[in-house]
C-alpha cells in the first residue's frame, strides 16, 4: 500500500532506479490555492466585455515564484479551436516571452512567431504592428501573456515610455485584456505611467511562509515523488528545515525535493530526512545572489540588474495582500 502517493506516481515504483529518477524531472501541475486564486482572476480577464478601456494584470513576484508556470498552465488549458461557424482557426490566449531588450520589432517578430504569422524580419515597425493587430483580430485572440515584461522595460525612462506606449496601443486597439509577469523592477516601471498603472492590476505570488497552505504545498510534492517510503514532510524538523534552505520560493523548494528524491533513491533510504536534506549539494538562493554580485561587480555589469531588488516595492504587496486597482 502507498497512501502517500498519487496513483499515478505509484505506478512508476516498479521502474528501475534510474527511470524513477527520471520521472522527477517531467512537470508535474500543484493546483496550490494562489495560483488558483490567480487562475480565477484570468478567467474573469477572459470574459470581459471588450471595451476601449480594459483591464490588464501585472503578475509580479521574485525569481522561482511560479509566474512563468501559472501562466502556461493557463494558455496550454484554453488551446486553438476551430470556430463552429466557419472552421475558422480561434486562439483564445496567446502566452509569449518579451525581447531581452526594448526592441519594438523583436516584440512583434515574437508575437507573430507564436501565432505562426510569416512576416518579413526587415518589414517596418509600423507595417509589423498592424500586421500583429490584423492577426490576433483574425484568430479571435481574447487575451494576449508576456512574460518577463521587466526586459522590455529595462533601459532609460524614454525607452520605457515607448515600450509602455506600444502596450497600450495594441490594449486599446484590439480591446483585450494583457497580463503582464515579472519581477518587481517591472511593477515600478509600470507605476511611472500613471494611465498604465491605473490599468494593471498587481496581483503578487509571495514567498511561502509556515502555515497550512505550505503544508498542504508539501502534501502535494510529497504525492508526487516516486519514493517507497513516506517521508512526512510536513512534520515540523522537515518542513521548517525545507523551507529555510529554500527560502520561501516555490521553485527552491521543487528543486531541493527533486534533488533529495534523486539521493534518497541513490542511498536506498526511499524516503526525503533531515540527514539526508543536510547532506545535499545545494546552496541556498541568498547565497547564490552574493556570489552572483561580487562576479557581477568583478566584471563590471551593474549589480542587481537581474533581480531587480534594488527597487523596493510598497509594503505588503509580496507578502500576500493584493491591491485593486480601480
Ligand atoms: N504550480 C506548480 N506546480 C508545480 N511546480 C511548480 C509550480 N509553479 C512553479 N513550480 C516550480 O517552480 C519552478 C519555477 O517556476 P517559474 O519558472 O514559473 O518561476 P518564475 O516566477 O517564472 O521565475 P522567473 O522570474 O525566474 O522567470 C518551476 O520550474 C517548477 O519546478
Ligand atoms: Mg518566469
């Protein structure tokens, strides 16, 4: 008998050692509640009445936080159709990665990748975008995803401008809602334009702290590791030690435990222990930064540019509570 395994993950007991071992490295979805939270949030954008006045969301947390995964989670579950009437290709969510830099022609020549548009590389910028209005309209798009929004407002505050005008034209011109994720450099640069900010709703995804939806957290991963033994990691020595050496990130936490699964099947142990957690080759994020910046100084890149923590955020906003926005 295996209670502490989703059916699914105990059926992977039998494989050899290294094929389980492998199995922990395939995605798994954890419906944890704020990203369900957020999900519902997206759903209530979906259906929005179009108007000439929509309302975006800013999905902003930390690095590891879960943003990139809620969100493909979301455009992989509301895929192409084909419309009832005239067979006609519907794409309702389009998700896709902004530029590494505030380039207005790489953003449409992404954009129109992700729809499979052909376009001409050296096309101008303005017959690029309608181009890219001509197609989402086309396809029916009812809401358009960057990730890593912070790249295309990285640079000077004119840049910025521009990156933030080209968001709200393609907002008000195909009157769909665009949800924006990214760390909180992104969240200030959008607080600068006071038309933007009053129309991209923050929602954040905070680091996890002791409590019972970290404990149901570790439930879930505790289903999905294929081990034989339960480890039980919600008792207080295992769940305090995980959430030390992660440091509240989610995605820490799925790498310390996809990292301990691996070992604890290596040694025979079957089940994740404070011995075994102790023993792992694995630096915490905190310390990862330092050497990160002293390497970045050393080179001469600004330090702090990848993280953006040197922008403080208002109080509270990481830590759970929501803001509206009206
Ligand atoms: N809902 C989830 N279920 C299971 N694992 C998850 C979930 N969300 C996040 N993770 C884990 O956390 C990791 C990091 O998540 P993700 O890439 O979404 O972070 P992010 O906030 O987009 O980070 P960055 O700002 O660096 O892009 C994932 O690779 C995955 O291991
Ligand atoms: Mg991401």
């Amino acid at each position: 008998m295996t209670p502490h395994l989703h059916p699914s993950v105990a059926k992977l007991l039998t494989l050899p050692d290294r094929q389980r071992q492998q199995s922990l490295f395939t995605y798994k979805w954890i419906p944890y509640t704020r990203a369900q939270h957020v999900i519902r949030k997206l759903d209530d954008l979906l259906t929005y009445p179009p108007t000439h006045r929509m309302p975006n969301m800013l999905l902003v947390g930390d690095t590891n936080s879960g943003k990139t995964v809620i969100l493909r989670h979301y455009a992989e579950t509301h895929p192409s159709y084909a419309h009832e009437e005239d067979g006609r290709l519907v794409r309702p969510v389009v998700f896709m990665q902004a530029p590494p830099g505030p380039d207005e022609g790489r953003f449409y020549n992404i954009l129109l990748d992700q729809v499979y548009a052909p376009y001409r590389t050296n096309d101008r910028v303005d017959k690029k975008q309608r181009q890219v209005i001509h197609t989402l309209r086309h396809l029916g798009v009812r809401m358009l995803i960057i990730d890593e929004i912070q790249h295309v407002l990285a640079g000077s505050q004119a840049k910025q401008r521009l990156f933030l005008n080209v968001l709200k034209y393609l907002s008000n011109e195909l009157m769909i809602p665009l949800v924006c994720a990214g760390i909180r450099t992104a969240f200030n640069a959008i607080q600068h334009d006071e038309q933007l900010a009053n129309r991209f709703e923050p929602v954040a995804l905070q680091s996890w702290s002791m409590g019972d939806e970290y404990r149901r957290l570790l439930l879930s991963f505790e289903l999905l590791l294929p081990l034989q033994h339960p480890s039980n990691l919600v008792d207080d020595v295992l769940a305090y030690k995980l959430l030390d050496m992660s440091e509240g990130r989610l995605g820490e936490l799925a790498r310390i435990l996809r990292l301990a699964a691996v070992q604890a099947i290596d040694e025979k142990s079957e089940c994740i222990t404070l011995n075994g957690l102790s023993r792992l080759d694995y630096t915490i994020p905190s310390e990862r930064m330092i050497y990160h910046r002293l390497f970045s100084v050393k080179e001469g890149a600004e330090p702090g540019y990848l993280t953006g923590n040197d922008h403080p955020l208002p109080d509270g906003l990481l830590s759970g509570e929501v803001r509206l926005v009206s």
